[in-house]
C-alpha cells in the first residue's frame, strides 16, 4: 500500500450503498484531505445509483479489486453490523485504515478482534459514532470534563420517534448506540459504566423491543438512563446531565437554544413546616442563577468525522471514537440484551482495555 | 351524625392548612354541594392566615372538637403522609366521610386498615388523585377503555421539574403517585401491573432518591414506565400511550395541543434492503393518517374531584378515585421502594380485593 | 376623609364584581396595607357571588353609601370603560384615592379630565396597567433603561389568542392597552411615541376590528410595531426589543425560558460576493455570543400592583402607573382609532403634559 | 435549439454559483428529466469549487458559450437580480426556456419586458417560488382553494431570523418574495391584493430596511400581514389564515405539526353582563372542534419545483409560478417600496393581465 503522509489526499473506498454510504460519499468528496476512489456494493445497480449520472467516482460489486488497489489507504464501512468483521478484517489485513459505521460489530468478540488485528497491524481502526463530532457533543465534552457541571449525578437520554422496525436488530442495537457512544465520549476521566439493566416492550409483534429502557450504574454511583423508542409519534431528542454544580440540557430539536446550562443550588427542607408561600419560595431559589445557552457553530458532524478519521490516518494516534470505544460501546450493547433476557436483572460489563 | 342525604349541603371540615389544605378549602367553599365548616391545623395561626381576615369559616387546633361537631358529615385531610391513618381512623370512627391527599397512607397496611374501616362502616372513603380527574386524564380514560388506541402496548410518563427535596420522602413517593392513579385510572378493565422495578440516584446527598425510574410490567406484557426527577431544570409532564391502533400524546404544559392522537400503522421491513429514499418512504408510512388534537374544556380537577366526593357521599357509590384505588398505588410505591433497595430488581406487586 | 397615613391599613371598596373585580377583591384582601370594605355593583347579587357565602366583605349596589363610608380611603374601578369618568369622578370629589382598571376611561378628553381632578385634590389617581408589574416587564424595564441592549431599534410585540368579541370595542381597546402601557413602561427617559398607523379587519362581521396591527414612530427613529388578535387560535405572547447591543425576548408563555437576552453584532456584507459557506459564517457570526435567560422571581402581578398602590397613596408620589400614563396610553388608542378609519395613514400624538 | 419533446432528457444550464445555484445544481443533476450540461459563472473557480472534483457537468464563465450549446434547452438563472433581466432576455432570445431565481426581475419593468418576450417566442418562463412547491404550502392551496376555510379574513405570515443585511435589497425585497410568492399561490380564483403599505425600521445603520411590515389589503375586504425581519435572534416562520369556517396555522419550523387546522364557531357577546366563569364558557366554545394536523409526505420543494419546470416545458402550459406570478410578486414590491418611502401610506397596485 501507498503511504498516507505527505500532502497527498489518502485514497479512501466507501463500502456500502445503501442507508448511510451516500453520507459518507458525499462528505469524504468535499474533504480536501481525501480522495475518493471506489463505492463498492455487492448491487453494483444501488452504487451507481448513488453516485449519480455525474461522477468519477468508480463503482464496483468486487471487494477484492477495491483492496487490490494500491491508491486506496482506507476503507469506510457502512454495510450491515452482521458484516463488519468480515470486511473490517479483509480490509486490515490488505493494510488499509478502517472506519466503521456504529455498531463497530455484531457482538464484542468480533469488536475485540478487530481492535486487536488494527493494534497488532498499527492502522487505525475508527468507529463511525456521528454524534460525538457534533458541535453540541464536543461542548459537552468540554463543559463535563473541565469540571463545569461540578460532579456528575444523573445523566437521562430520550431518542425516540418513529423508526423503520429492523429485521434483525432490535432498537437498543439501532438507536442506543448513538446515546452509548455519547456517554462514552463526554464522561470525564475515570469515569465509567459498570453495570446496565434493560427492559423492554415490543409493541408490535415484530418479536424484538421496539421500546427500551437501559439504565448504566456508573462507578461513582451516579447513573444514566437512556430512552430508546421506534414507536413514538413524536420525536424527542433531549438529554439532561446533572452535576453537583451546574445541569446541562442538550435539546438536539430545538435549533435557538441547542444547549442549555443551568445554576443550581437545592435546599433540603421540611415542607410540612412550610406554607404555601414559603414552599414556593424555596423552590424558585433552586433557579437563583440564570440560564445560559452557549452559542454553537452550525457544522455538520460527518465532516468533522472525516477529518478526525484523516488526522487519525497521518498522526497515527487514536481517533476520538476509536475502535477501543467502539468495544466499549458493544460491552454494554451485549449486556443489555442479556439483562433484557432475564426480566431486567442488572448485568456487569466486560472490561475493555 | 347527621343525615347526609337531602338537599341540605353536606358539612365539611378540612384538616391541614400547609401546602394542599388551602387548595381544599378554595374548592369546598366554592362547592354548593358542600358547607365548609372548619379548618383545622395543629397550627392555628396556621390555619388563620388561610383563612384570612374576611372568612367566616371557623379556625380551630383541636381535631376532636371538629369531629365531635353533628354538623360536619365529611372530613377532607391534607396532612403529611405519616399522620393519615390515625387522623383518617378518628374521623371514620366518629362516622364521618373521608377524603384523603394522596398517598392514601404511609404504608399498605395501614391504607388497607383504612379501607377495611371505611367498608365495615359503609362510609365514603376516598383519595384525592387530583390528576384523575383533568379534563385530559378523563378524556384519556376515555379514549384507552373504549378501545379507541387498540391494545395498549407501552405508557411512557415523565415527570420532572425542579422540586422540593423534601425530609421524610423521596421523589418516587412524592411524584409518581400521579402517575401511579393515572395509570390505574386509565388502565382497561382486566389490564393492571403485575410487577415494579425501580433505579434511583440520589443526586444532592439528600439521603434518598431524587431521581428515580419505575417500570411496570402489565399482566399484558406491555409496560409502563415512569421518570420521575426533582433536580430537572426543564419542567416535563409529558405521556405517551402507544396502542396497537393509535398513539396518544398528553403533554400537560402544551395549552394549545394538550391532548394528542396519532394514527399510525406499522410496517417490519428489511432495511439493508432498501434506498434511502425508499427507507424513507416506509418510515413516512407511519404517520400516513392525520393527528388529531381533541377539544378540551378548561376545567379546575379540584373542582370536578370535590364533586365526586360529594356523589359518592350521597350516593354510597364508589368514588372513580376511591380507597381502593389508593390502596393499589400503594402496593406499587412499596414494591418500588423494596426493588430500590434492592438494586432494580423485579418485584411481585400485592393484589387489592 | 379619614387619613392614610400611620400603621392604620387603607379603607378600600371594589366597584364592578364583573371579570376584573374578583382579582381585585382577592389581592386587596391578601395585602396588609389594605382594609377591604365594600365590593360594589350595580347588581348586587353578583356583588354576593363572588363574594362567596363565607365572607365578611360588605356587598352593595349603592355608591353613594360606598362614597359617604369615612373608613374607606381608596376606590377601585373594574366596570366598563364607559363609567369610569363618571365613577372616578365621584370618588376623588369624595376625597378618594382611585385605581382604575385599562383603559383609564373611554376617551382622552375623559381620562384628562380625571388627571386634572386628582392633580387638583393631592388625590391618588393610578391606573391598573398589570403587565406592568410582571417580574419580567420589571426586568425589561431595568434592561432597557440602564441601556444593556444599547440604543433601541425596534420593538414588536404580537398578543393573539381566541379572545371575546366584544360589543362596545375593538380589538385594539381590549388588548393594546397591555401592549402600549407596557411600551410606556419600559422606554428609556427622552424616548416615546410620536405618531401611530393602524391596519385591522374584521374576520366575523361584528362591525369592528377583531386583527390590528399598530405601528408606532418612535421620536428617534425606531418603530414599535403590534399586533392584537381576537381570533387566533394559538395563543402568543412574544415580545421583542432590538436593541443595537443585544436583543431581548419575552415569550411570556415559556415559563422556563420568559426572557432571553441575545448578544450581536451585525455585518453589512455583499453576498453576491460570497459563496455558500461564506455566507453561512457570517450569518453565524450575529450569534457569536451566548444567550442569557435571567432568572425571575414568581411573583403574581397584581399582588405587585396592589402594594404599588398602597405606596403611591402613603406617599404621595406618583405610581409607576400614574393618570398619566393611562393618558399616554389613550392618546394613542385614539390616535390609533383616527388612523384604522383613515386606512393606515400615520397620526401624530397628543403629547401628555 | 433541438426539440424538448420526446423521451430526451432536457438539457439544462444553471447560471449562477453563489448561494442558490448549488441546490439547482444538485436537484437539476437528480432530475430524470433534465441533463444537466453546464455551471456558468463569472468566476469560473467558484463553478469549479461548487461542482467538485468528482464531477463530469462542464464549468464555463462564458454565457454565449452556453446558450450557443444546441445541447441546452433550458436555463436556470440564479445570479443578483439586477442581472435578471439581461441573462433572461439573452436566454429567451436564444430560444431557452428560462427558469429564474426570485424575485423575477429587479423592478417590474423589467419583468413584464421578461414576460413579454416569453409570451412572443412561446417559451416557458418560470420564477424559482421554491416555498410554493413545499407540502405544506402545496396542501394550504388545496385546503383555502376547495373551501375548507371558509371565506378567507385574514393572513398573517411572519418570517424572523438572524439574517445576512444584503448590501444592495432591504429585508422586504429580500425575504417578503417568499410570503408574497405564497399568497400569491394559495389565494381562491378572484381573491387578490390592490393596494400594501410598508412600515419599516433600518435598525443597524445598513441604510436600508432591515425590519419591516407589510400590510396587503385584498379585494375581498380581507387584510394579509407580512412581518420580515433580519434581525431576530429568534426564528420564527408562522402563517395563520383566518376563514369564516375554520383557521389554519403553518409553523414551518414545527415537524411534527407543521399544518394544524382549528375549527372555529365566534360568539360576539356583551362581557360586561357576563361573570369570570361564564366569560370563560363563551371563550371556549371558540374552540369547540377539535384541531387536525394534517400529515404531509417530506419531498424536497426544490425537486418539485425542478419537475414543475420541466413539464411546463413538455407541455407548454403555464407553470404553477409562471413568469406572471413572477410579475405579481414584484408588482407589491415596488408598490411596497415607493410606500415605504411615503411613511407608509396605502399604495394601489399596478395590474397584471
């Protein structure tokens, strides 16, 4: 394989055409640090389709020619979970970069191996978790981890609206990996789940959840809940972290005030000895300071995926969602699933070093 | 005592003046069905201050003196939660009516206690669920019992804001008894929970939960799932009520769109299958009907719940809210409060004869 | 007259039980400045209604006997502007302080000749312009005049919502009044009004205006601009003041976010020069700042309104709003009537003296 | 030029590279009825930058070039709209059919010389209204041209946002095209504007408009109000339209109730006879229906708009927003323009045929 330093763009091949490649396509041909040169799909027709009347770009059905080729450094894979590892390995072990689209595999093992062969290879292996390049996800990030919010108490992520019901995924796998890889991402150093219970209802016969709730035991007591629901007529995407100083609303709908930050100070009292009055009182000097939105940049997050992903390819240090918080994210898919199986009994995760 | 029956309005005392009494005593006073004869507080400047300085309503500390009084038929509590089966006890005993603030009592012994007495005395005996009786909760009722929704698959309620820590409860025992009655008072013939499993955070070292997550297992397989949270800067009171024909939306802080009901058919696809735009296709398939937001009069639920109590006074009737209906909200708030302690895990909820 | 002064509460009467007057009766009896005697109307059965039947307040059709009691110092006004000069009248010939509910009466002629009345007689004349003691119009004021949001450029200020169509006025007399006092209120020292259009409809043929929009010339340039609406079926009340350093809004139906403080700073560009994502950087760059939401206290208006009253009668000063400002107010109701019948054309302002 | 009939896509030339061409570039090359050929701009590397480097459509910064190409049939025009007149009339003169970014011309000379010209040579002539090709508006035609509404009595449209203050147009020529496009669209056969008057504030020292307020008075009686504004922290795009039978409110901004349609029944009452509780009585019977969002497929308006021109073309029928739309819109400008300038006074509007 050609090397990837120097000032020329790396070559980069998007695998996968259906929901999500034509995204990929798209930002890595406006990116200045890639050059796209294949959309591989095993229906060349779908390829085609997706690049257009217009392009350049070539389309092909043959994974093998794509790895074949000397002008491509990395791999984007945007085909369904259940063929992550094998793609990912070919692709690894043809010595090209690979990025993933969430979740990094079907299960952990298969995540655990790909870390392992990208580790022992020393290419990076890169999780596709959008929403962490997010402009409002990297100032939470910043906001929690600098100690802004105090320590951290609850963290509560509802994502729901109405959703295609999958084949072969149930909604924890489809949607909570999005909430999960954000967890995983603005949690401060040291930090981190160690336990997740799951419950669920299907709603639909379509014999998997279609509605879930996992709550994550955190390793400081403190705990986070995400809501994840192909059902609802409404769309909710609204997460709350509340620290000992500060509570911070991120509403990803509401475009005016995207982030919200709150002062917060709480009295412990005894109503019963309180009037009406009183009570109310107390209760508005929960809210004695102001609120502040922090202003964001519009910046869409798949752009700045890519160029984490091509700063990752020519430093040779881990990407922000590296392969490593792939598998942490699958540790707590999998153990969900099992706590979902057993009537929402809490079920320890495995250790991702 | 006297006669509750005729034309003449029925006595009625309220005992408790601190955060709910004077709600109370607004509504009995503005009730023709009703004549408020007393107000009583172990505090009587307490007591006095509601009242006023232009009431002609009778302050008094001493419960024995309002209970001996032949003019009082009925006595409506609005004490903490751990004085109601003494005061509830005295009342029925001196044969009076009994409304109760939710929780009915501090414990389902003792609120079965109460009901046994009331049913041995053939008195009225009922809680105030204020909540059940909204003009939304009672259209809601409605529309779930006469099959409107179809089979009830899954009920999601949050109900968070800033509150106030409070002493002696944590904020599944204060908060989720509105959702519990609603729940119970929605819920279709033959449709109840069978189970409870609750997570918590303490959040404030408050020395008990202040945040807490309740899910239900109905004897259908579908589940109820309730968010409760008093250190939420944002306030949310929002249900959703998902069907196998409609989904309901009740968001309570929406004036203008309280009540919400979305068609919605529901379609199991292989989406590895599909184009984006197809994909997209299928998921605008969801919302193919329209949504339609039912007319609700502005009514006070005080009002309408004093009403009943004084329905089912003359009519010996069941109140819609009535001991029973206490009695098995109190069934959930202790299996939750044991589920707590116990990590989450799933508890068997007592039956309610 | 007896005197106001010293610790004695002050003697008040409450003339109209009709819309206004049971808020009244209610926050005169909740105040320790004042001493309710009378509630007053024409119709003294409805005089006892909202009295209740558990008050000691006195009930009476007769003003007469209101006027001639020396107990009471101060009269307020709830009945329909087409009375008000003649009840003010009356009572500040009696030696009465008098608060008059918006508008202070049915024509500036009237409403000056009550100035004038009470300026003679070292009377109280003040005039019930709520909003004007919101927490957040108190705050608007303090922001706007201590120039936090720099010089003012425009305000616009939108009140619709389903609304009575009344038989005596238009829309313009039954909602604008808010609007205007609160304009009145919160413009800085120098600043007011010079001339005013108005455009309406009809919308349900009740022979006059039910949707207005007034547009007024400031004496420095800016525009205040309103809109008033009987016959909206969504319900605003958002209020926006440009400034030249900051903008602020009110969204007086959005408890957690009422005001919102919004920093920026405007570039005058020629975007025929720039590409897309140029034009998208400067666009973003107005917002370069934070917003602030300032933390309100909760605290009901007329409660506010009352005790401002009690000031102004103790004190001798004038209220913050005074007969004169009530005046402000009808100089452009007028003004606004003159220009709705002359299709739009700019009609310049009485000046108040 | 070759015929457009047949099974041939049309070839098409967009003219402009700056905000606007990108999205015709993208939905002219998606198009199944058009071949896309060329990007012509002045500044060949800014066609260069939008197309690409995966692109096979040719860049040019020369017009002759293009309209000498026998391959093009049509031309999309997105430049400064002082520039229209010159490249339509060009275009036409070419024998190109020509599609023309909003407004249509800079003054409505220019535009009637533009329709004109169309008219002699049989060409179609298009305006890009691209928000009358939108689902909501689409459905908003259908709903006030079948009667649904009633009789129409009042529009209110307003369109608020942080917005680039242009170095050549006020905010009125800039963003009132959109609502005035709109109007123009929905209004029932015979329902028309005569007359508008504009009030308007500069508000950063731009030297033009950069807040401003349309009033449109129809031949009906009925009034439209267009609120546009560039200096709103807030984004607000909210149209009601008031019928004799029903109220329809657009809020583009609202997903998931973008159009919602409130019955309506108005009680026109005397209040003073009425008490609180009645007065409320009466204002809910406004609201006796129940509200109906009607749900809407999600198609981009742009690819509409696309397909609209190119069957205009194949059939030679006039297009939804034809050249004479076009013409309508700029009719009320200019007419708003010289109001404006007369401190708003009510200026006629010229005749289209």
């Amino acid at each position: 394989m050609s090397s990837a330093s120097g000032e020329r763009p790396i070559g980069v091949a998007v695998v996968g055409a259906g929901y999500w490649g034509p995204n990929l396509v798209r930002n890595f041909q406006s990116s200045a640090a890639f050059r796209l040169r294949w959309l591989c799909d095993l229906d060349i027709s779908r390829a085609r389709r997706v690049l257009g009347e217009y392009s350049t770009v070539a389309a092909t059905a043959d994974l093998t020619e794509v790895l074949a080729d000397p002008d491509v450094d990395a791999i984007a894979i945007a085909t369904p979970a259940g063929t992550h590892l094998k793609v990912a390995l070919e692709a690894l072990r043809a010595g090209k970069h690979v990025l993933v689209e969430k979740p990094l595999a079907a299960t952990f093992a298969e995540g655990a191996q790909l870390v392992e062969e990208a580790d022992r290879r020393g290419l990076t292996l890169m999780c596709d978790h959008t929403y962490c390049y997010t402009p409002a996800v990297l100032r939470i990030r910043d906001l929690v981890r600098s100690g802004e919010l105090g320590e951290l108490h609850y963290l509560d992520s509802v994502r729901i609206n109405l959703g295609l019901v999958q084949r072969d995924i149930d909604v924890i796998w489809d949607l909570a990996p999005h909430d999960l890889s954000i967890i995983d991402h603005v949690l401060p150093e040291g930090v981190r789940p160690v336990a997740v219970a799951a419950h669920g209802a299907d709603g639909v016969g379509a014999g998997r959840a279609c509605v879930a709730y996992l709550t994550l035991q955190l390793n400081t007591g403190a705990i986070a809940h995400i809501h994840v629901n192909w059902l609802s007529p409404i769309k909710v995407r609204t997460t709350i972290i509340g620290g000992s100083k500060r509570t911070l609303v991120w509403d990803d709908l509401n475009p005016t005030t995207r982030l919200a930050m709150y002062d917060r100070g709480v009295d412990v009292s005894a109503p019963e000895e309180l009037g009406a009055d009183e009570r109310r009182d107390i209760m508005v000097s929960y809210r004695s300071g102001d609120m502040i939105a922090p202003a964001l940049v519009e910046r869409e997050a798949l752009r700045t995926m890519v160029e984490e992903f091509g700063t990752a390819i020519r430093t040779g240090s881990p990407a922000l969602t590296d392969g490593r918080s792939g598998l942490r994210v699958l540790a707590i898919l999998e153990a969900a699933s099992k706590s979902l199986a057993a009537g929402g009994e809490m079920v320890t995760l495995e250790v991702v070093k």
